[in-house]
C-alpha cells in the first residue's frame, strides 16, 4: 500500500509532457446517451421557468376565476331589493250592478339595521381573502415548480456522471482487451472490466429515465405543448473541468494551481445552476447566513406577507362583519306601499255609486317573534371566534414552517460547503493516477476499479448535497413568502 501511494505521489509530481504516453483507447459509444440528448428540449432558467408556471399553469388559470367571482358578489350584496308593482281588479259577480274597482300599487322593502352596508362589507372581505388565496395558490405552485427544477438539475448532473463513468469504465475495457492481447494481463481482468462496464451502462439507463420524468415532470407544469419538445433546466454547471485534458491524464501540480485558481475565482460568485443563488463562501458558508437572511426576519415577512396568513385575516374580518349582518336580520324590514284604485259607476237601484278613484298608502311589517331565539346571532358569532382561532393557528404554523425551514437551510448550506473545497479535484486526480498507475503495472484492476467508484460517490454525493442545499433555500422561500433571496440576481425576478 505504501509503495502504491508513494507512487502515486509520484505520478502527480511528475509534469504531463515528461510522462510516457498512455496507451490510445478508442471510446466506446453509449447508446444510453442518444435516447435523451437526441431529443428536442427547450432550456430555462429557474427565473424563465417560474415565469413561464405563472402564465401556462392551467390550475393557475382555473384559479384566476376566484378573484372575479368574488368581485361580482361584491356588486350583488350592494343591490338594494327590487320594488314590486302589483295590479288587480274587483268585479261584481253578484248581479247586483255594483261598481267595478281597478287597483295599482308599487311596494319598496326598507332595509334596516345595516344590512345592506354589513352584507357589503362581508362581500369585500371575502373578495380580499380571494386575492389572498390566489396568491397562496401561486406561491405553493412556484414552490412546486421549482422542487421540480431543482431536482431536474440534479437528474440531469447524476446522468452526466453516470454518463462520464459509463465512459471511463468502457475504455478501461478497451485497454484491458489491448492489454490481454499483448499477454499483460490475464482474461480474469478483462472480464471483470466488462462486468463492471456493463454494471455502469445500466446505472445510466436508470439515469435517462431519471431524467426523462424529471424533464416530463416540468413539462407537466405547463399548458398542453407539443409532447415531442420537453422543458430542461439550464444545463448544470461542471464542477471540475480540465479544459484541453484528456479524460485519463493524470492531473500536474501546475493544472492543479491553473484549476484551484479558476475555480476559486468561480466559487467567488453566488450561483448555481439555473440562476440559484449559492452559499456565499465555503467555510463561513455554514455559520454566515446570506446578506439579509435571518430567522427573525424571515419570520416577521412570513407574519406580515405570506398570502394564507393573509387569507386566513380577510376571512376573519369576513366573519366578523357577519356578526353585523347577523344582527341587522333581527331588525324586522318594512315594507311601503304607495297605490291608487279606479272605482267604475254603481248602477244597483239600492246603492247606486258614482265613478271615483282613490289614493293608498300602506305600512306592513313582520312581528319578530323569531328574535326571542339567538341561533343565527350566535352562529355568527362562534364563526368569528373560530376564524380568530384560525389566524392564530395560521399565524403558529407560519412561523414553525420558517423555523423548520431555516434549520433545513442551516444543515444544507454546512453539508454543500463540505463540497466546496478541493474534495472533488482530489477524487478525479486518484482515480486518474491509479488508471497511470494501472496502465504502467503499479496498480492492480482493484485499485482502479475502487479509484473510479470512490470518485463516482464523491460526485454523486456533492450532486445530492447541491439538490438538498436548492430544497431548503426553495423552502426557505416558500415559508417566508419572500421570493427575492432565491434567485442570484434581482434581474431574475423581472421574469
């Protein structure tokens, strides 16, 4: 073991132009790659992507209706009740010549007690508590459309390794067969380089399909497209690229200092793939919250801003305006009649009676024998106090989905930091040296074998922390109700 380090050591000392040349290995195609890269995609950003949620969600828009239906109770509790106009007439079927009587009459219900002003006010309410909701429907929906962004990158990232490991491992097979061929190695190693290769075609398989649903998931998002043409995330970053290397070069001091400096200047900025805004530093990273991210604040926006706490206000307002129409329905409404009656002549030889007509005028209203009970005024009331018992409910279950969210976000940004370093390099520079090392007789197949899963995990490992760091950060937005710290840059929310 010693000496394979110290070779090891050594391999990574030596300068890429003094190493002898490594044997040529011609790629193996992957069919797996062409079943998701052939296929049409149209890429967003997380900024381009919410937009587009905003506008072509179809429960989005069915939801929109909400609002001006809300509106036009508003107008129909405003009404006051229709007037009637009601004619009749009296004709004598007694045969004894009496006068015949035409009557016209117009009757007006006066409302009292507020009702019509409280009724109004309740409509309001309810239409605030509309709007409200609408928004909350769209800030659940944006936190689901980004998840699913979120976890389309990391599809798309894991594809890429298990594509790049898939690569790896096929020309390891490549070289094996040169190997055995010139009698370096024996059919034993070879075949357990193909068992592995195959093993590594697989895992991409399951990771297209990985990526499909992911990007079908988007997709899903959107109003009815053309099925041939997905939605796809930004293409993720690469977060080791050796521009200019060959895929099996071992890794000089020199390139080492060249990509430390590059990524370092690159690590400086703030976002990740799609427009997320990233930790701001390594280390300080799992202690140093973002410029304006704290939980006292977070939960005062949370309190102040989120839409079903918002919502939860207007329906308690709502309901405490019923309480008023509640009692202006024990006011009994008066009814005013205002008519006229037309009188023919009156021929009978006992009451003869001339033609004449007259002006009425009528007061009518209910006896309120119906407020001796209180079911109705108290209804209204106990729907007040469990409106007020909902804010507060809402309001506690706000500030726990911000504490809940802050420690997720807390953890995520620790473990993302852990990834941050020179961690990943390292891996690719191990496995790089044990294939050098394999090619030239110091190393055994195991070693290279071992190198290339270690370096898989790592990578997978740092996709996983990236997928989990981008839920906490969607989540932290999603409880605070506060969109602006998600995104890298102001410019995003333009969309």
């Amino acid at each position: 073991m010693r000496r394979t380090l110290a070779g090891c050591a050594l391999v990574l000392a030596a300068p890429v132009a003094a190493q002898e040349p490594a044997t040529p290995v011609t790629p193996v195609s992957l069919p797996a790659a062409s079943l998701i890269e052939a296929e049409p995609v149209v890429r967003l950003s997380l900024a381009e992507y919410i937009a587009q949620v905003g506008r072509l969600n179809l429960d989005y828009a069915a939801q929109t209706f909400s609002v001006p239906i809300a509106d036009a109770q508003v107008s129909v509790a405003h009404l006051y009740p229709n007037p009637t106009i009601a004619w009749g007439t009296a004709l004598d079927v007694s045969g004894q010549h009496q006068a015949t009587s035409y009557d016209v009459g117009l009757t007006q219900t006066i409302l009292l007690g507020g009702k019509r002003g409280s009724r109004t006010d309740v409509a309001r309410r309810q239409l605030d508590a509309a709007k409200a909701q609408l928004d909350d429907f769209l800030r659940t929906l944006r936190g689901t459309a980004a998840t699913a962004y979120v976890d389309a990158v990391h599809a798309e990232q894991v594809y890429a390794r298990k594509r790049q490991t898939a690569e790896d491992l096929d020309r390891l097979v490549a070289l094996n067969e040169h190997r055995v061929h010139a009698g370096d190695i024996g059919e034993i190693d070879l075949a357990q380089s193909r068992v592995d290769a195959a093993q590594a075609r697989g895992d991409l398989l399951s990771a297209t399909n990985d990526v499909r649903s992911a990007r079908l998931a988007l997709t899903g998002l959107l109003s009815p497209r053309r099925p041939d043409t997905l939605v796809a995330p930004a293409a993720p970053l690469e977060l080791v690229s050796l521009p200019g290397v060959g895929p099996d070069v071992p890794i000089t001091p020199a390139l080492l200092a060249a990509v430390a400096n590059r990524d370092s200047a690159a690590r400086a900025t703030d976002t990740l793939t799609g427009g997320l805004r990233a930790p701001a530093g390594a280390a300080a990273a799992a202690t140093t919250p973002q410029p304006g991210l704290d939980l006292d604040s977070l939960t005062r926006a949370a309190l102040n801003s989120r839409p079903d706490v918002i919502a939860s206000r207007r329906l308690r307002d709502a309901a405490v305006a019923g309480v008023r129409v509640a009692r202006g329905d024990r006011w009994a409404d008066v009814d005013i009649t205002v008519g006229t009656s037309y009188f023919s002549r009156g021929t009978s030889a006992i009451d003869p009676t001339p033609v004449f007509s007259s002006f009425n005028v009528g007061l009518s209203f209910p006896i309120p024998l119906s407020n001796f009970t209180h079911g109705e005024l108290n209804g209204a009331r106990y729907t007040a106090k469990q409106a007020d018992k909902t804010v507060l409910s809402t309001e506690w279950k706000a500030q726990i989905d911000v504490r809940t969210a802050w420690a997720a976000y807390q953890t995520a940004v620790a473990t993302l930091s852990e990834f941050r370093g020179t961690v990943l390099l390292d891996a690719e520079r191990v496995r790089r040296a044990k294939l050098y090392s394999y090619q030239h007789g110091s190393a055994s197949l195991l070693d290279v074998l071992t190198a290339e899963q270690a370096a898989n995990d790592v990578y997978i490992a740092s996709y996983d922390a990236q997928q989990q760091y981008a839920h906490a950060l969607v989540g932290l937005g999603q409880s605070s109700g506060q969109w602006s710290f998600v995104y890298a840059s102001a410019d995003s929310l333009a969309h």
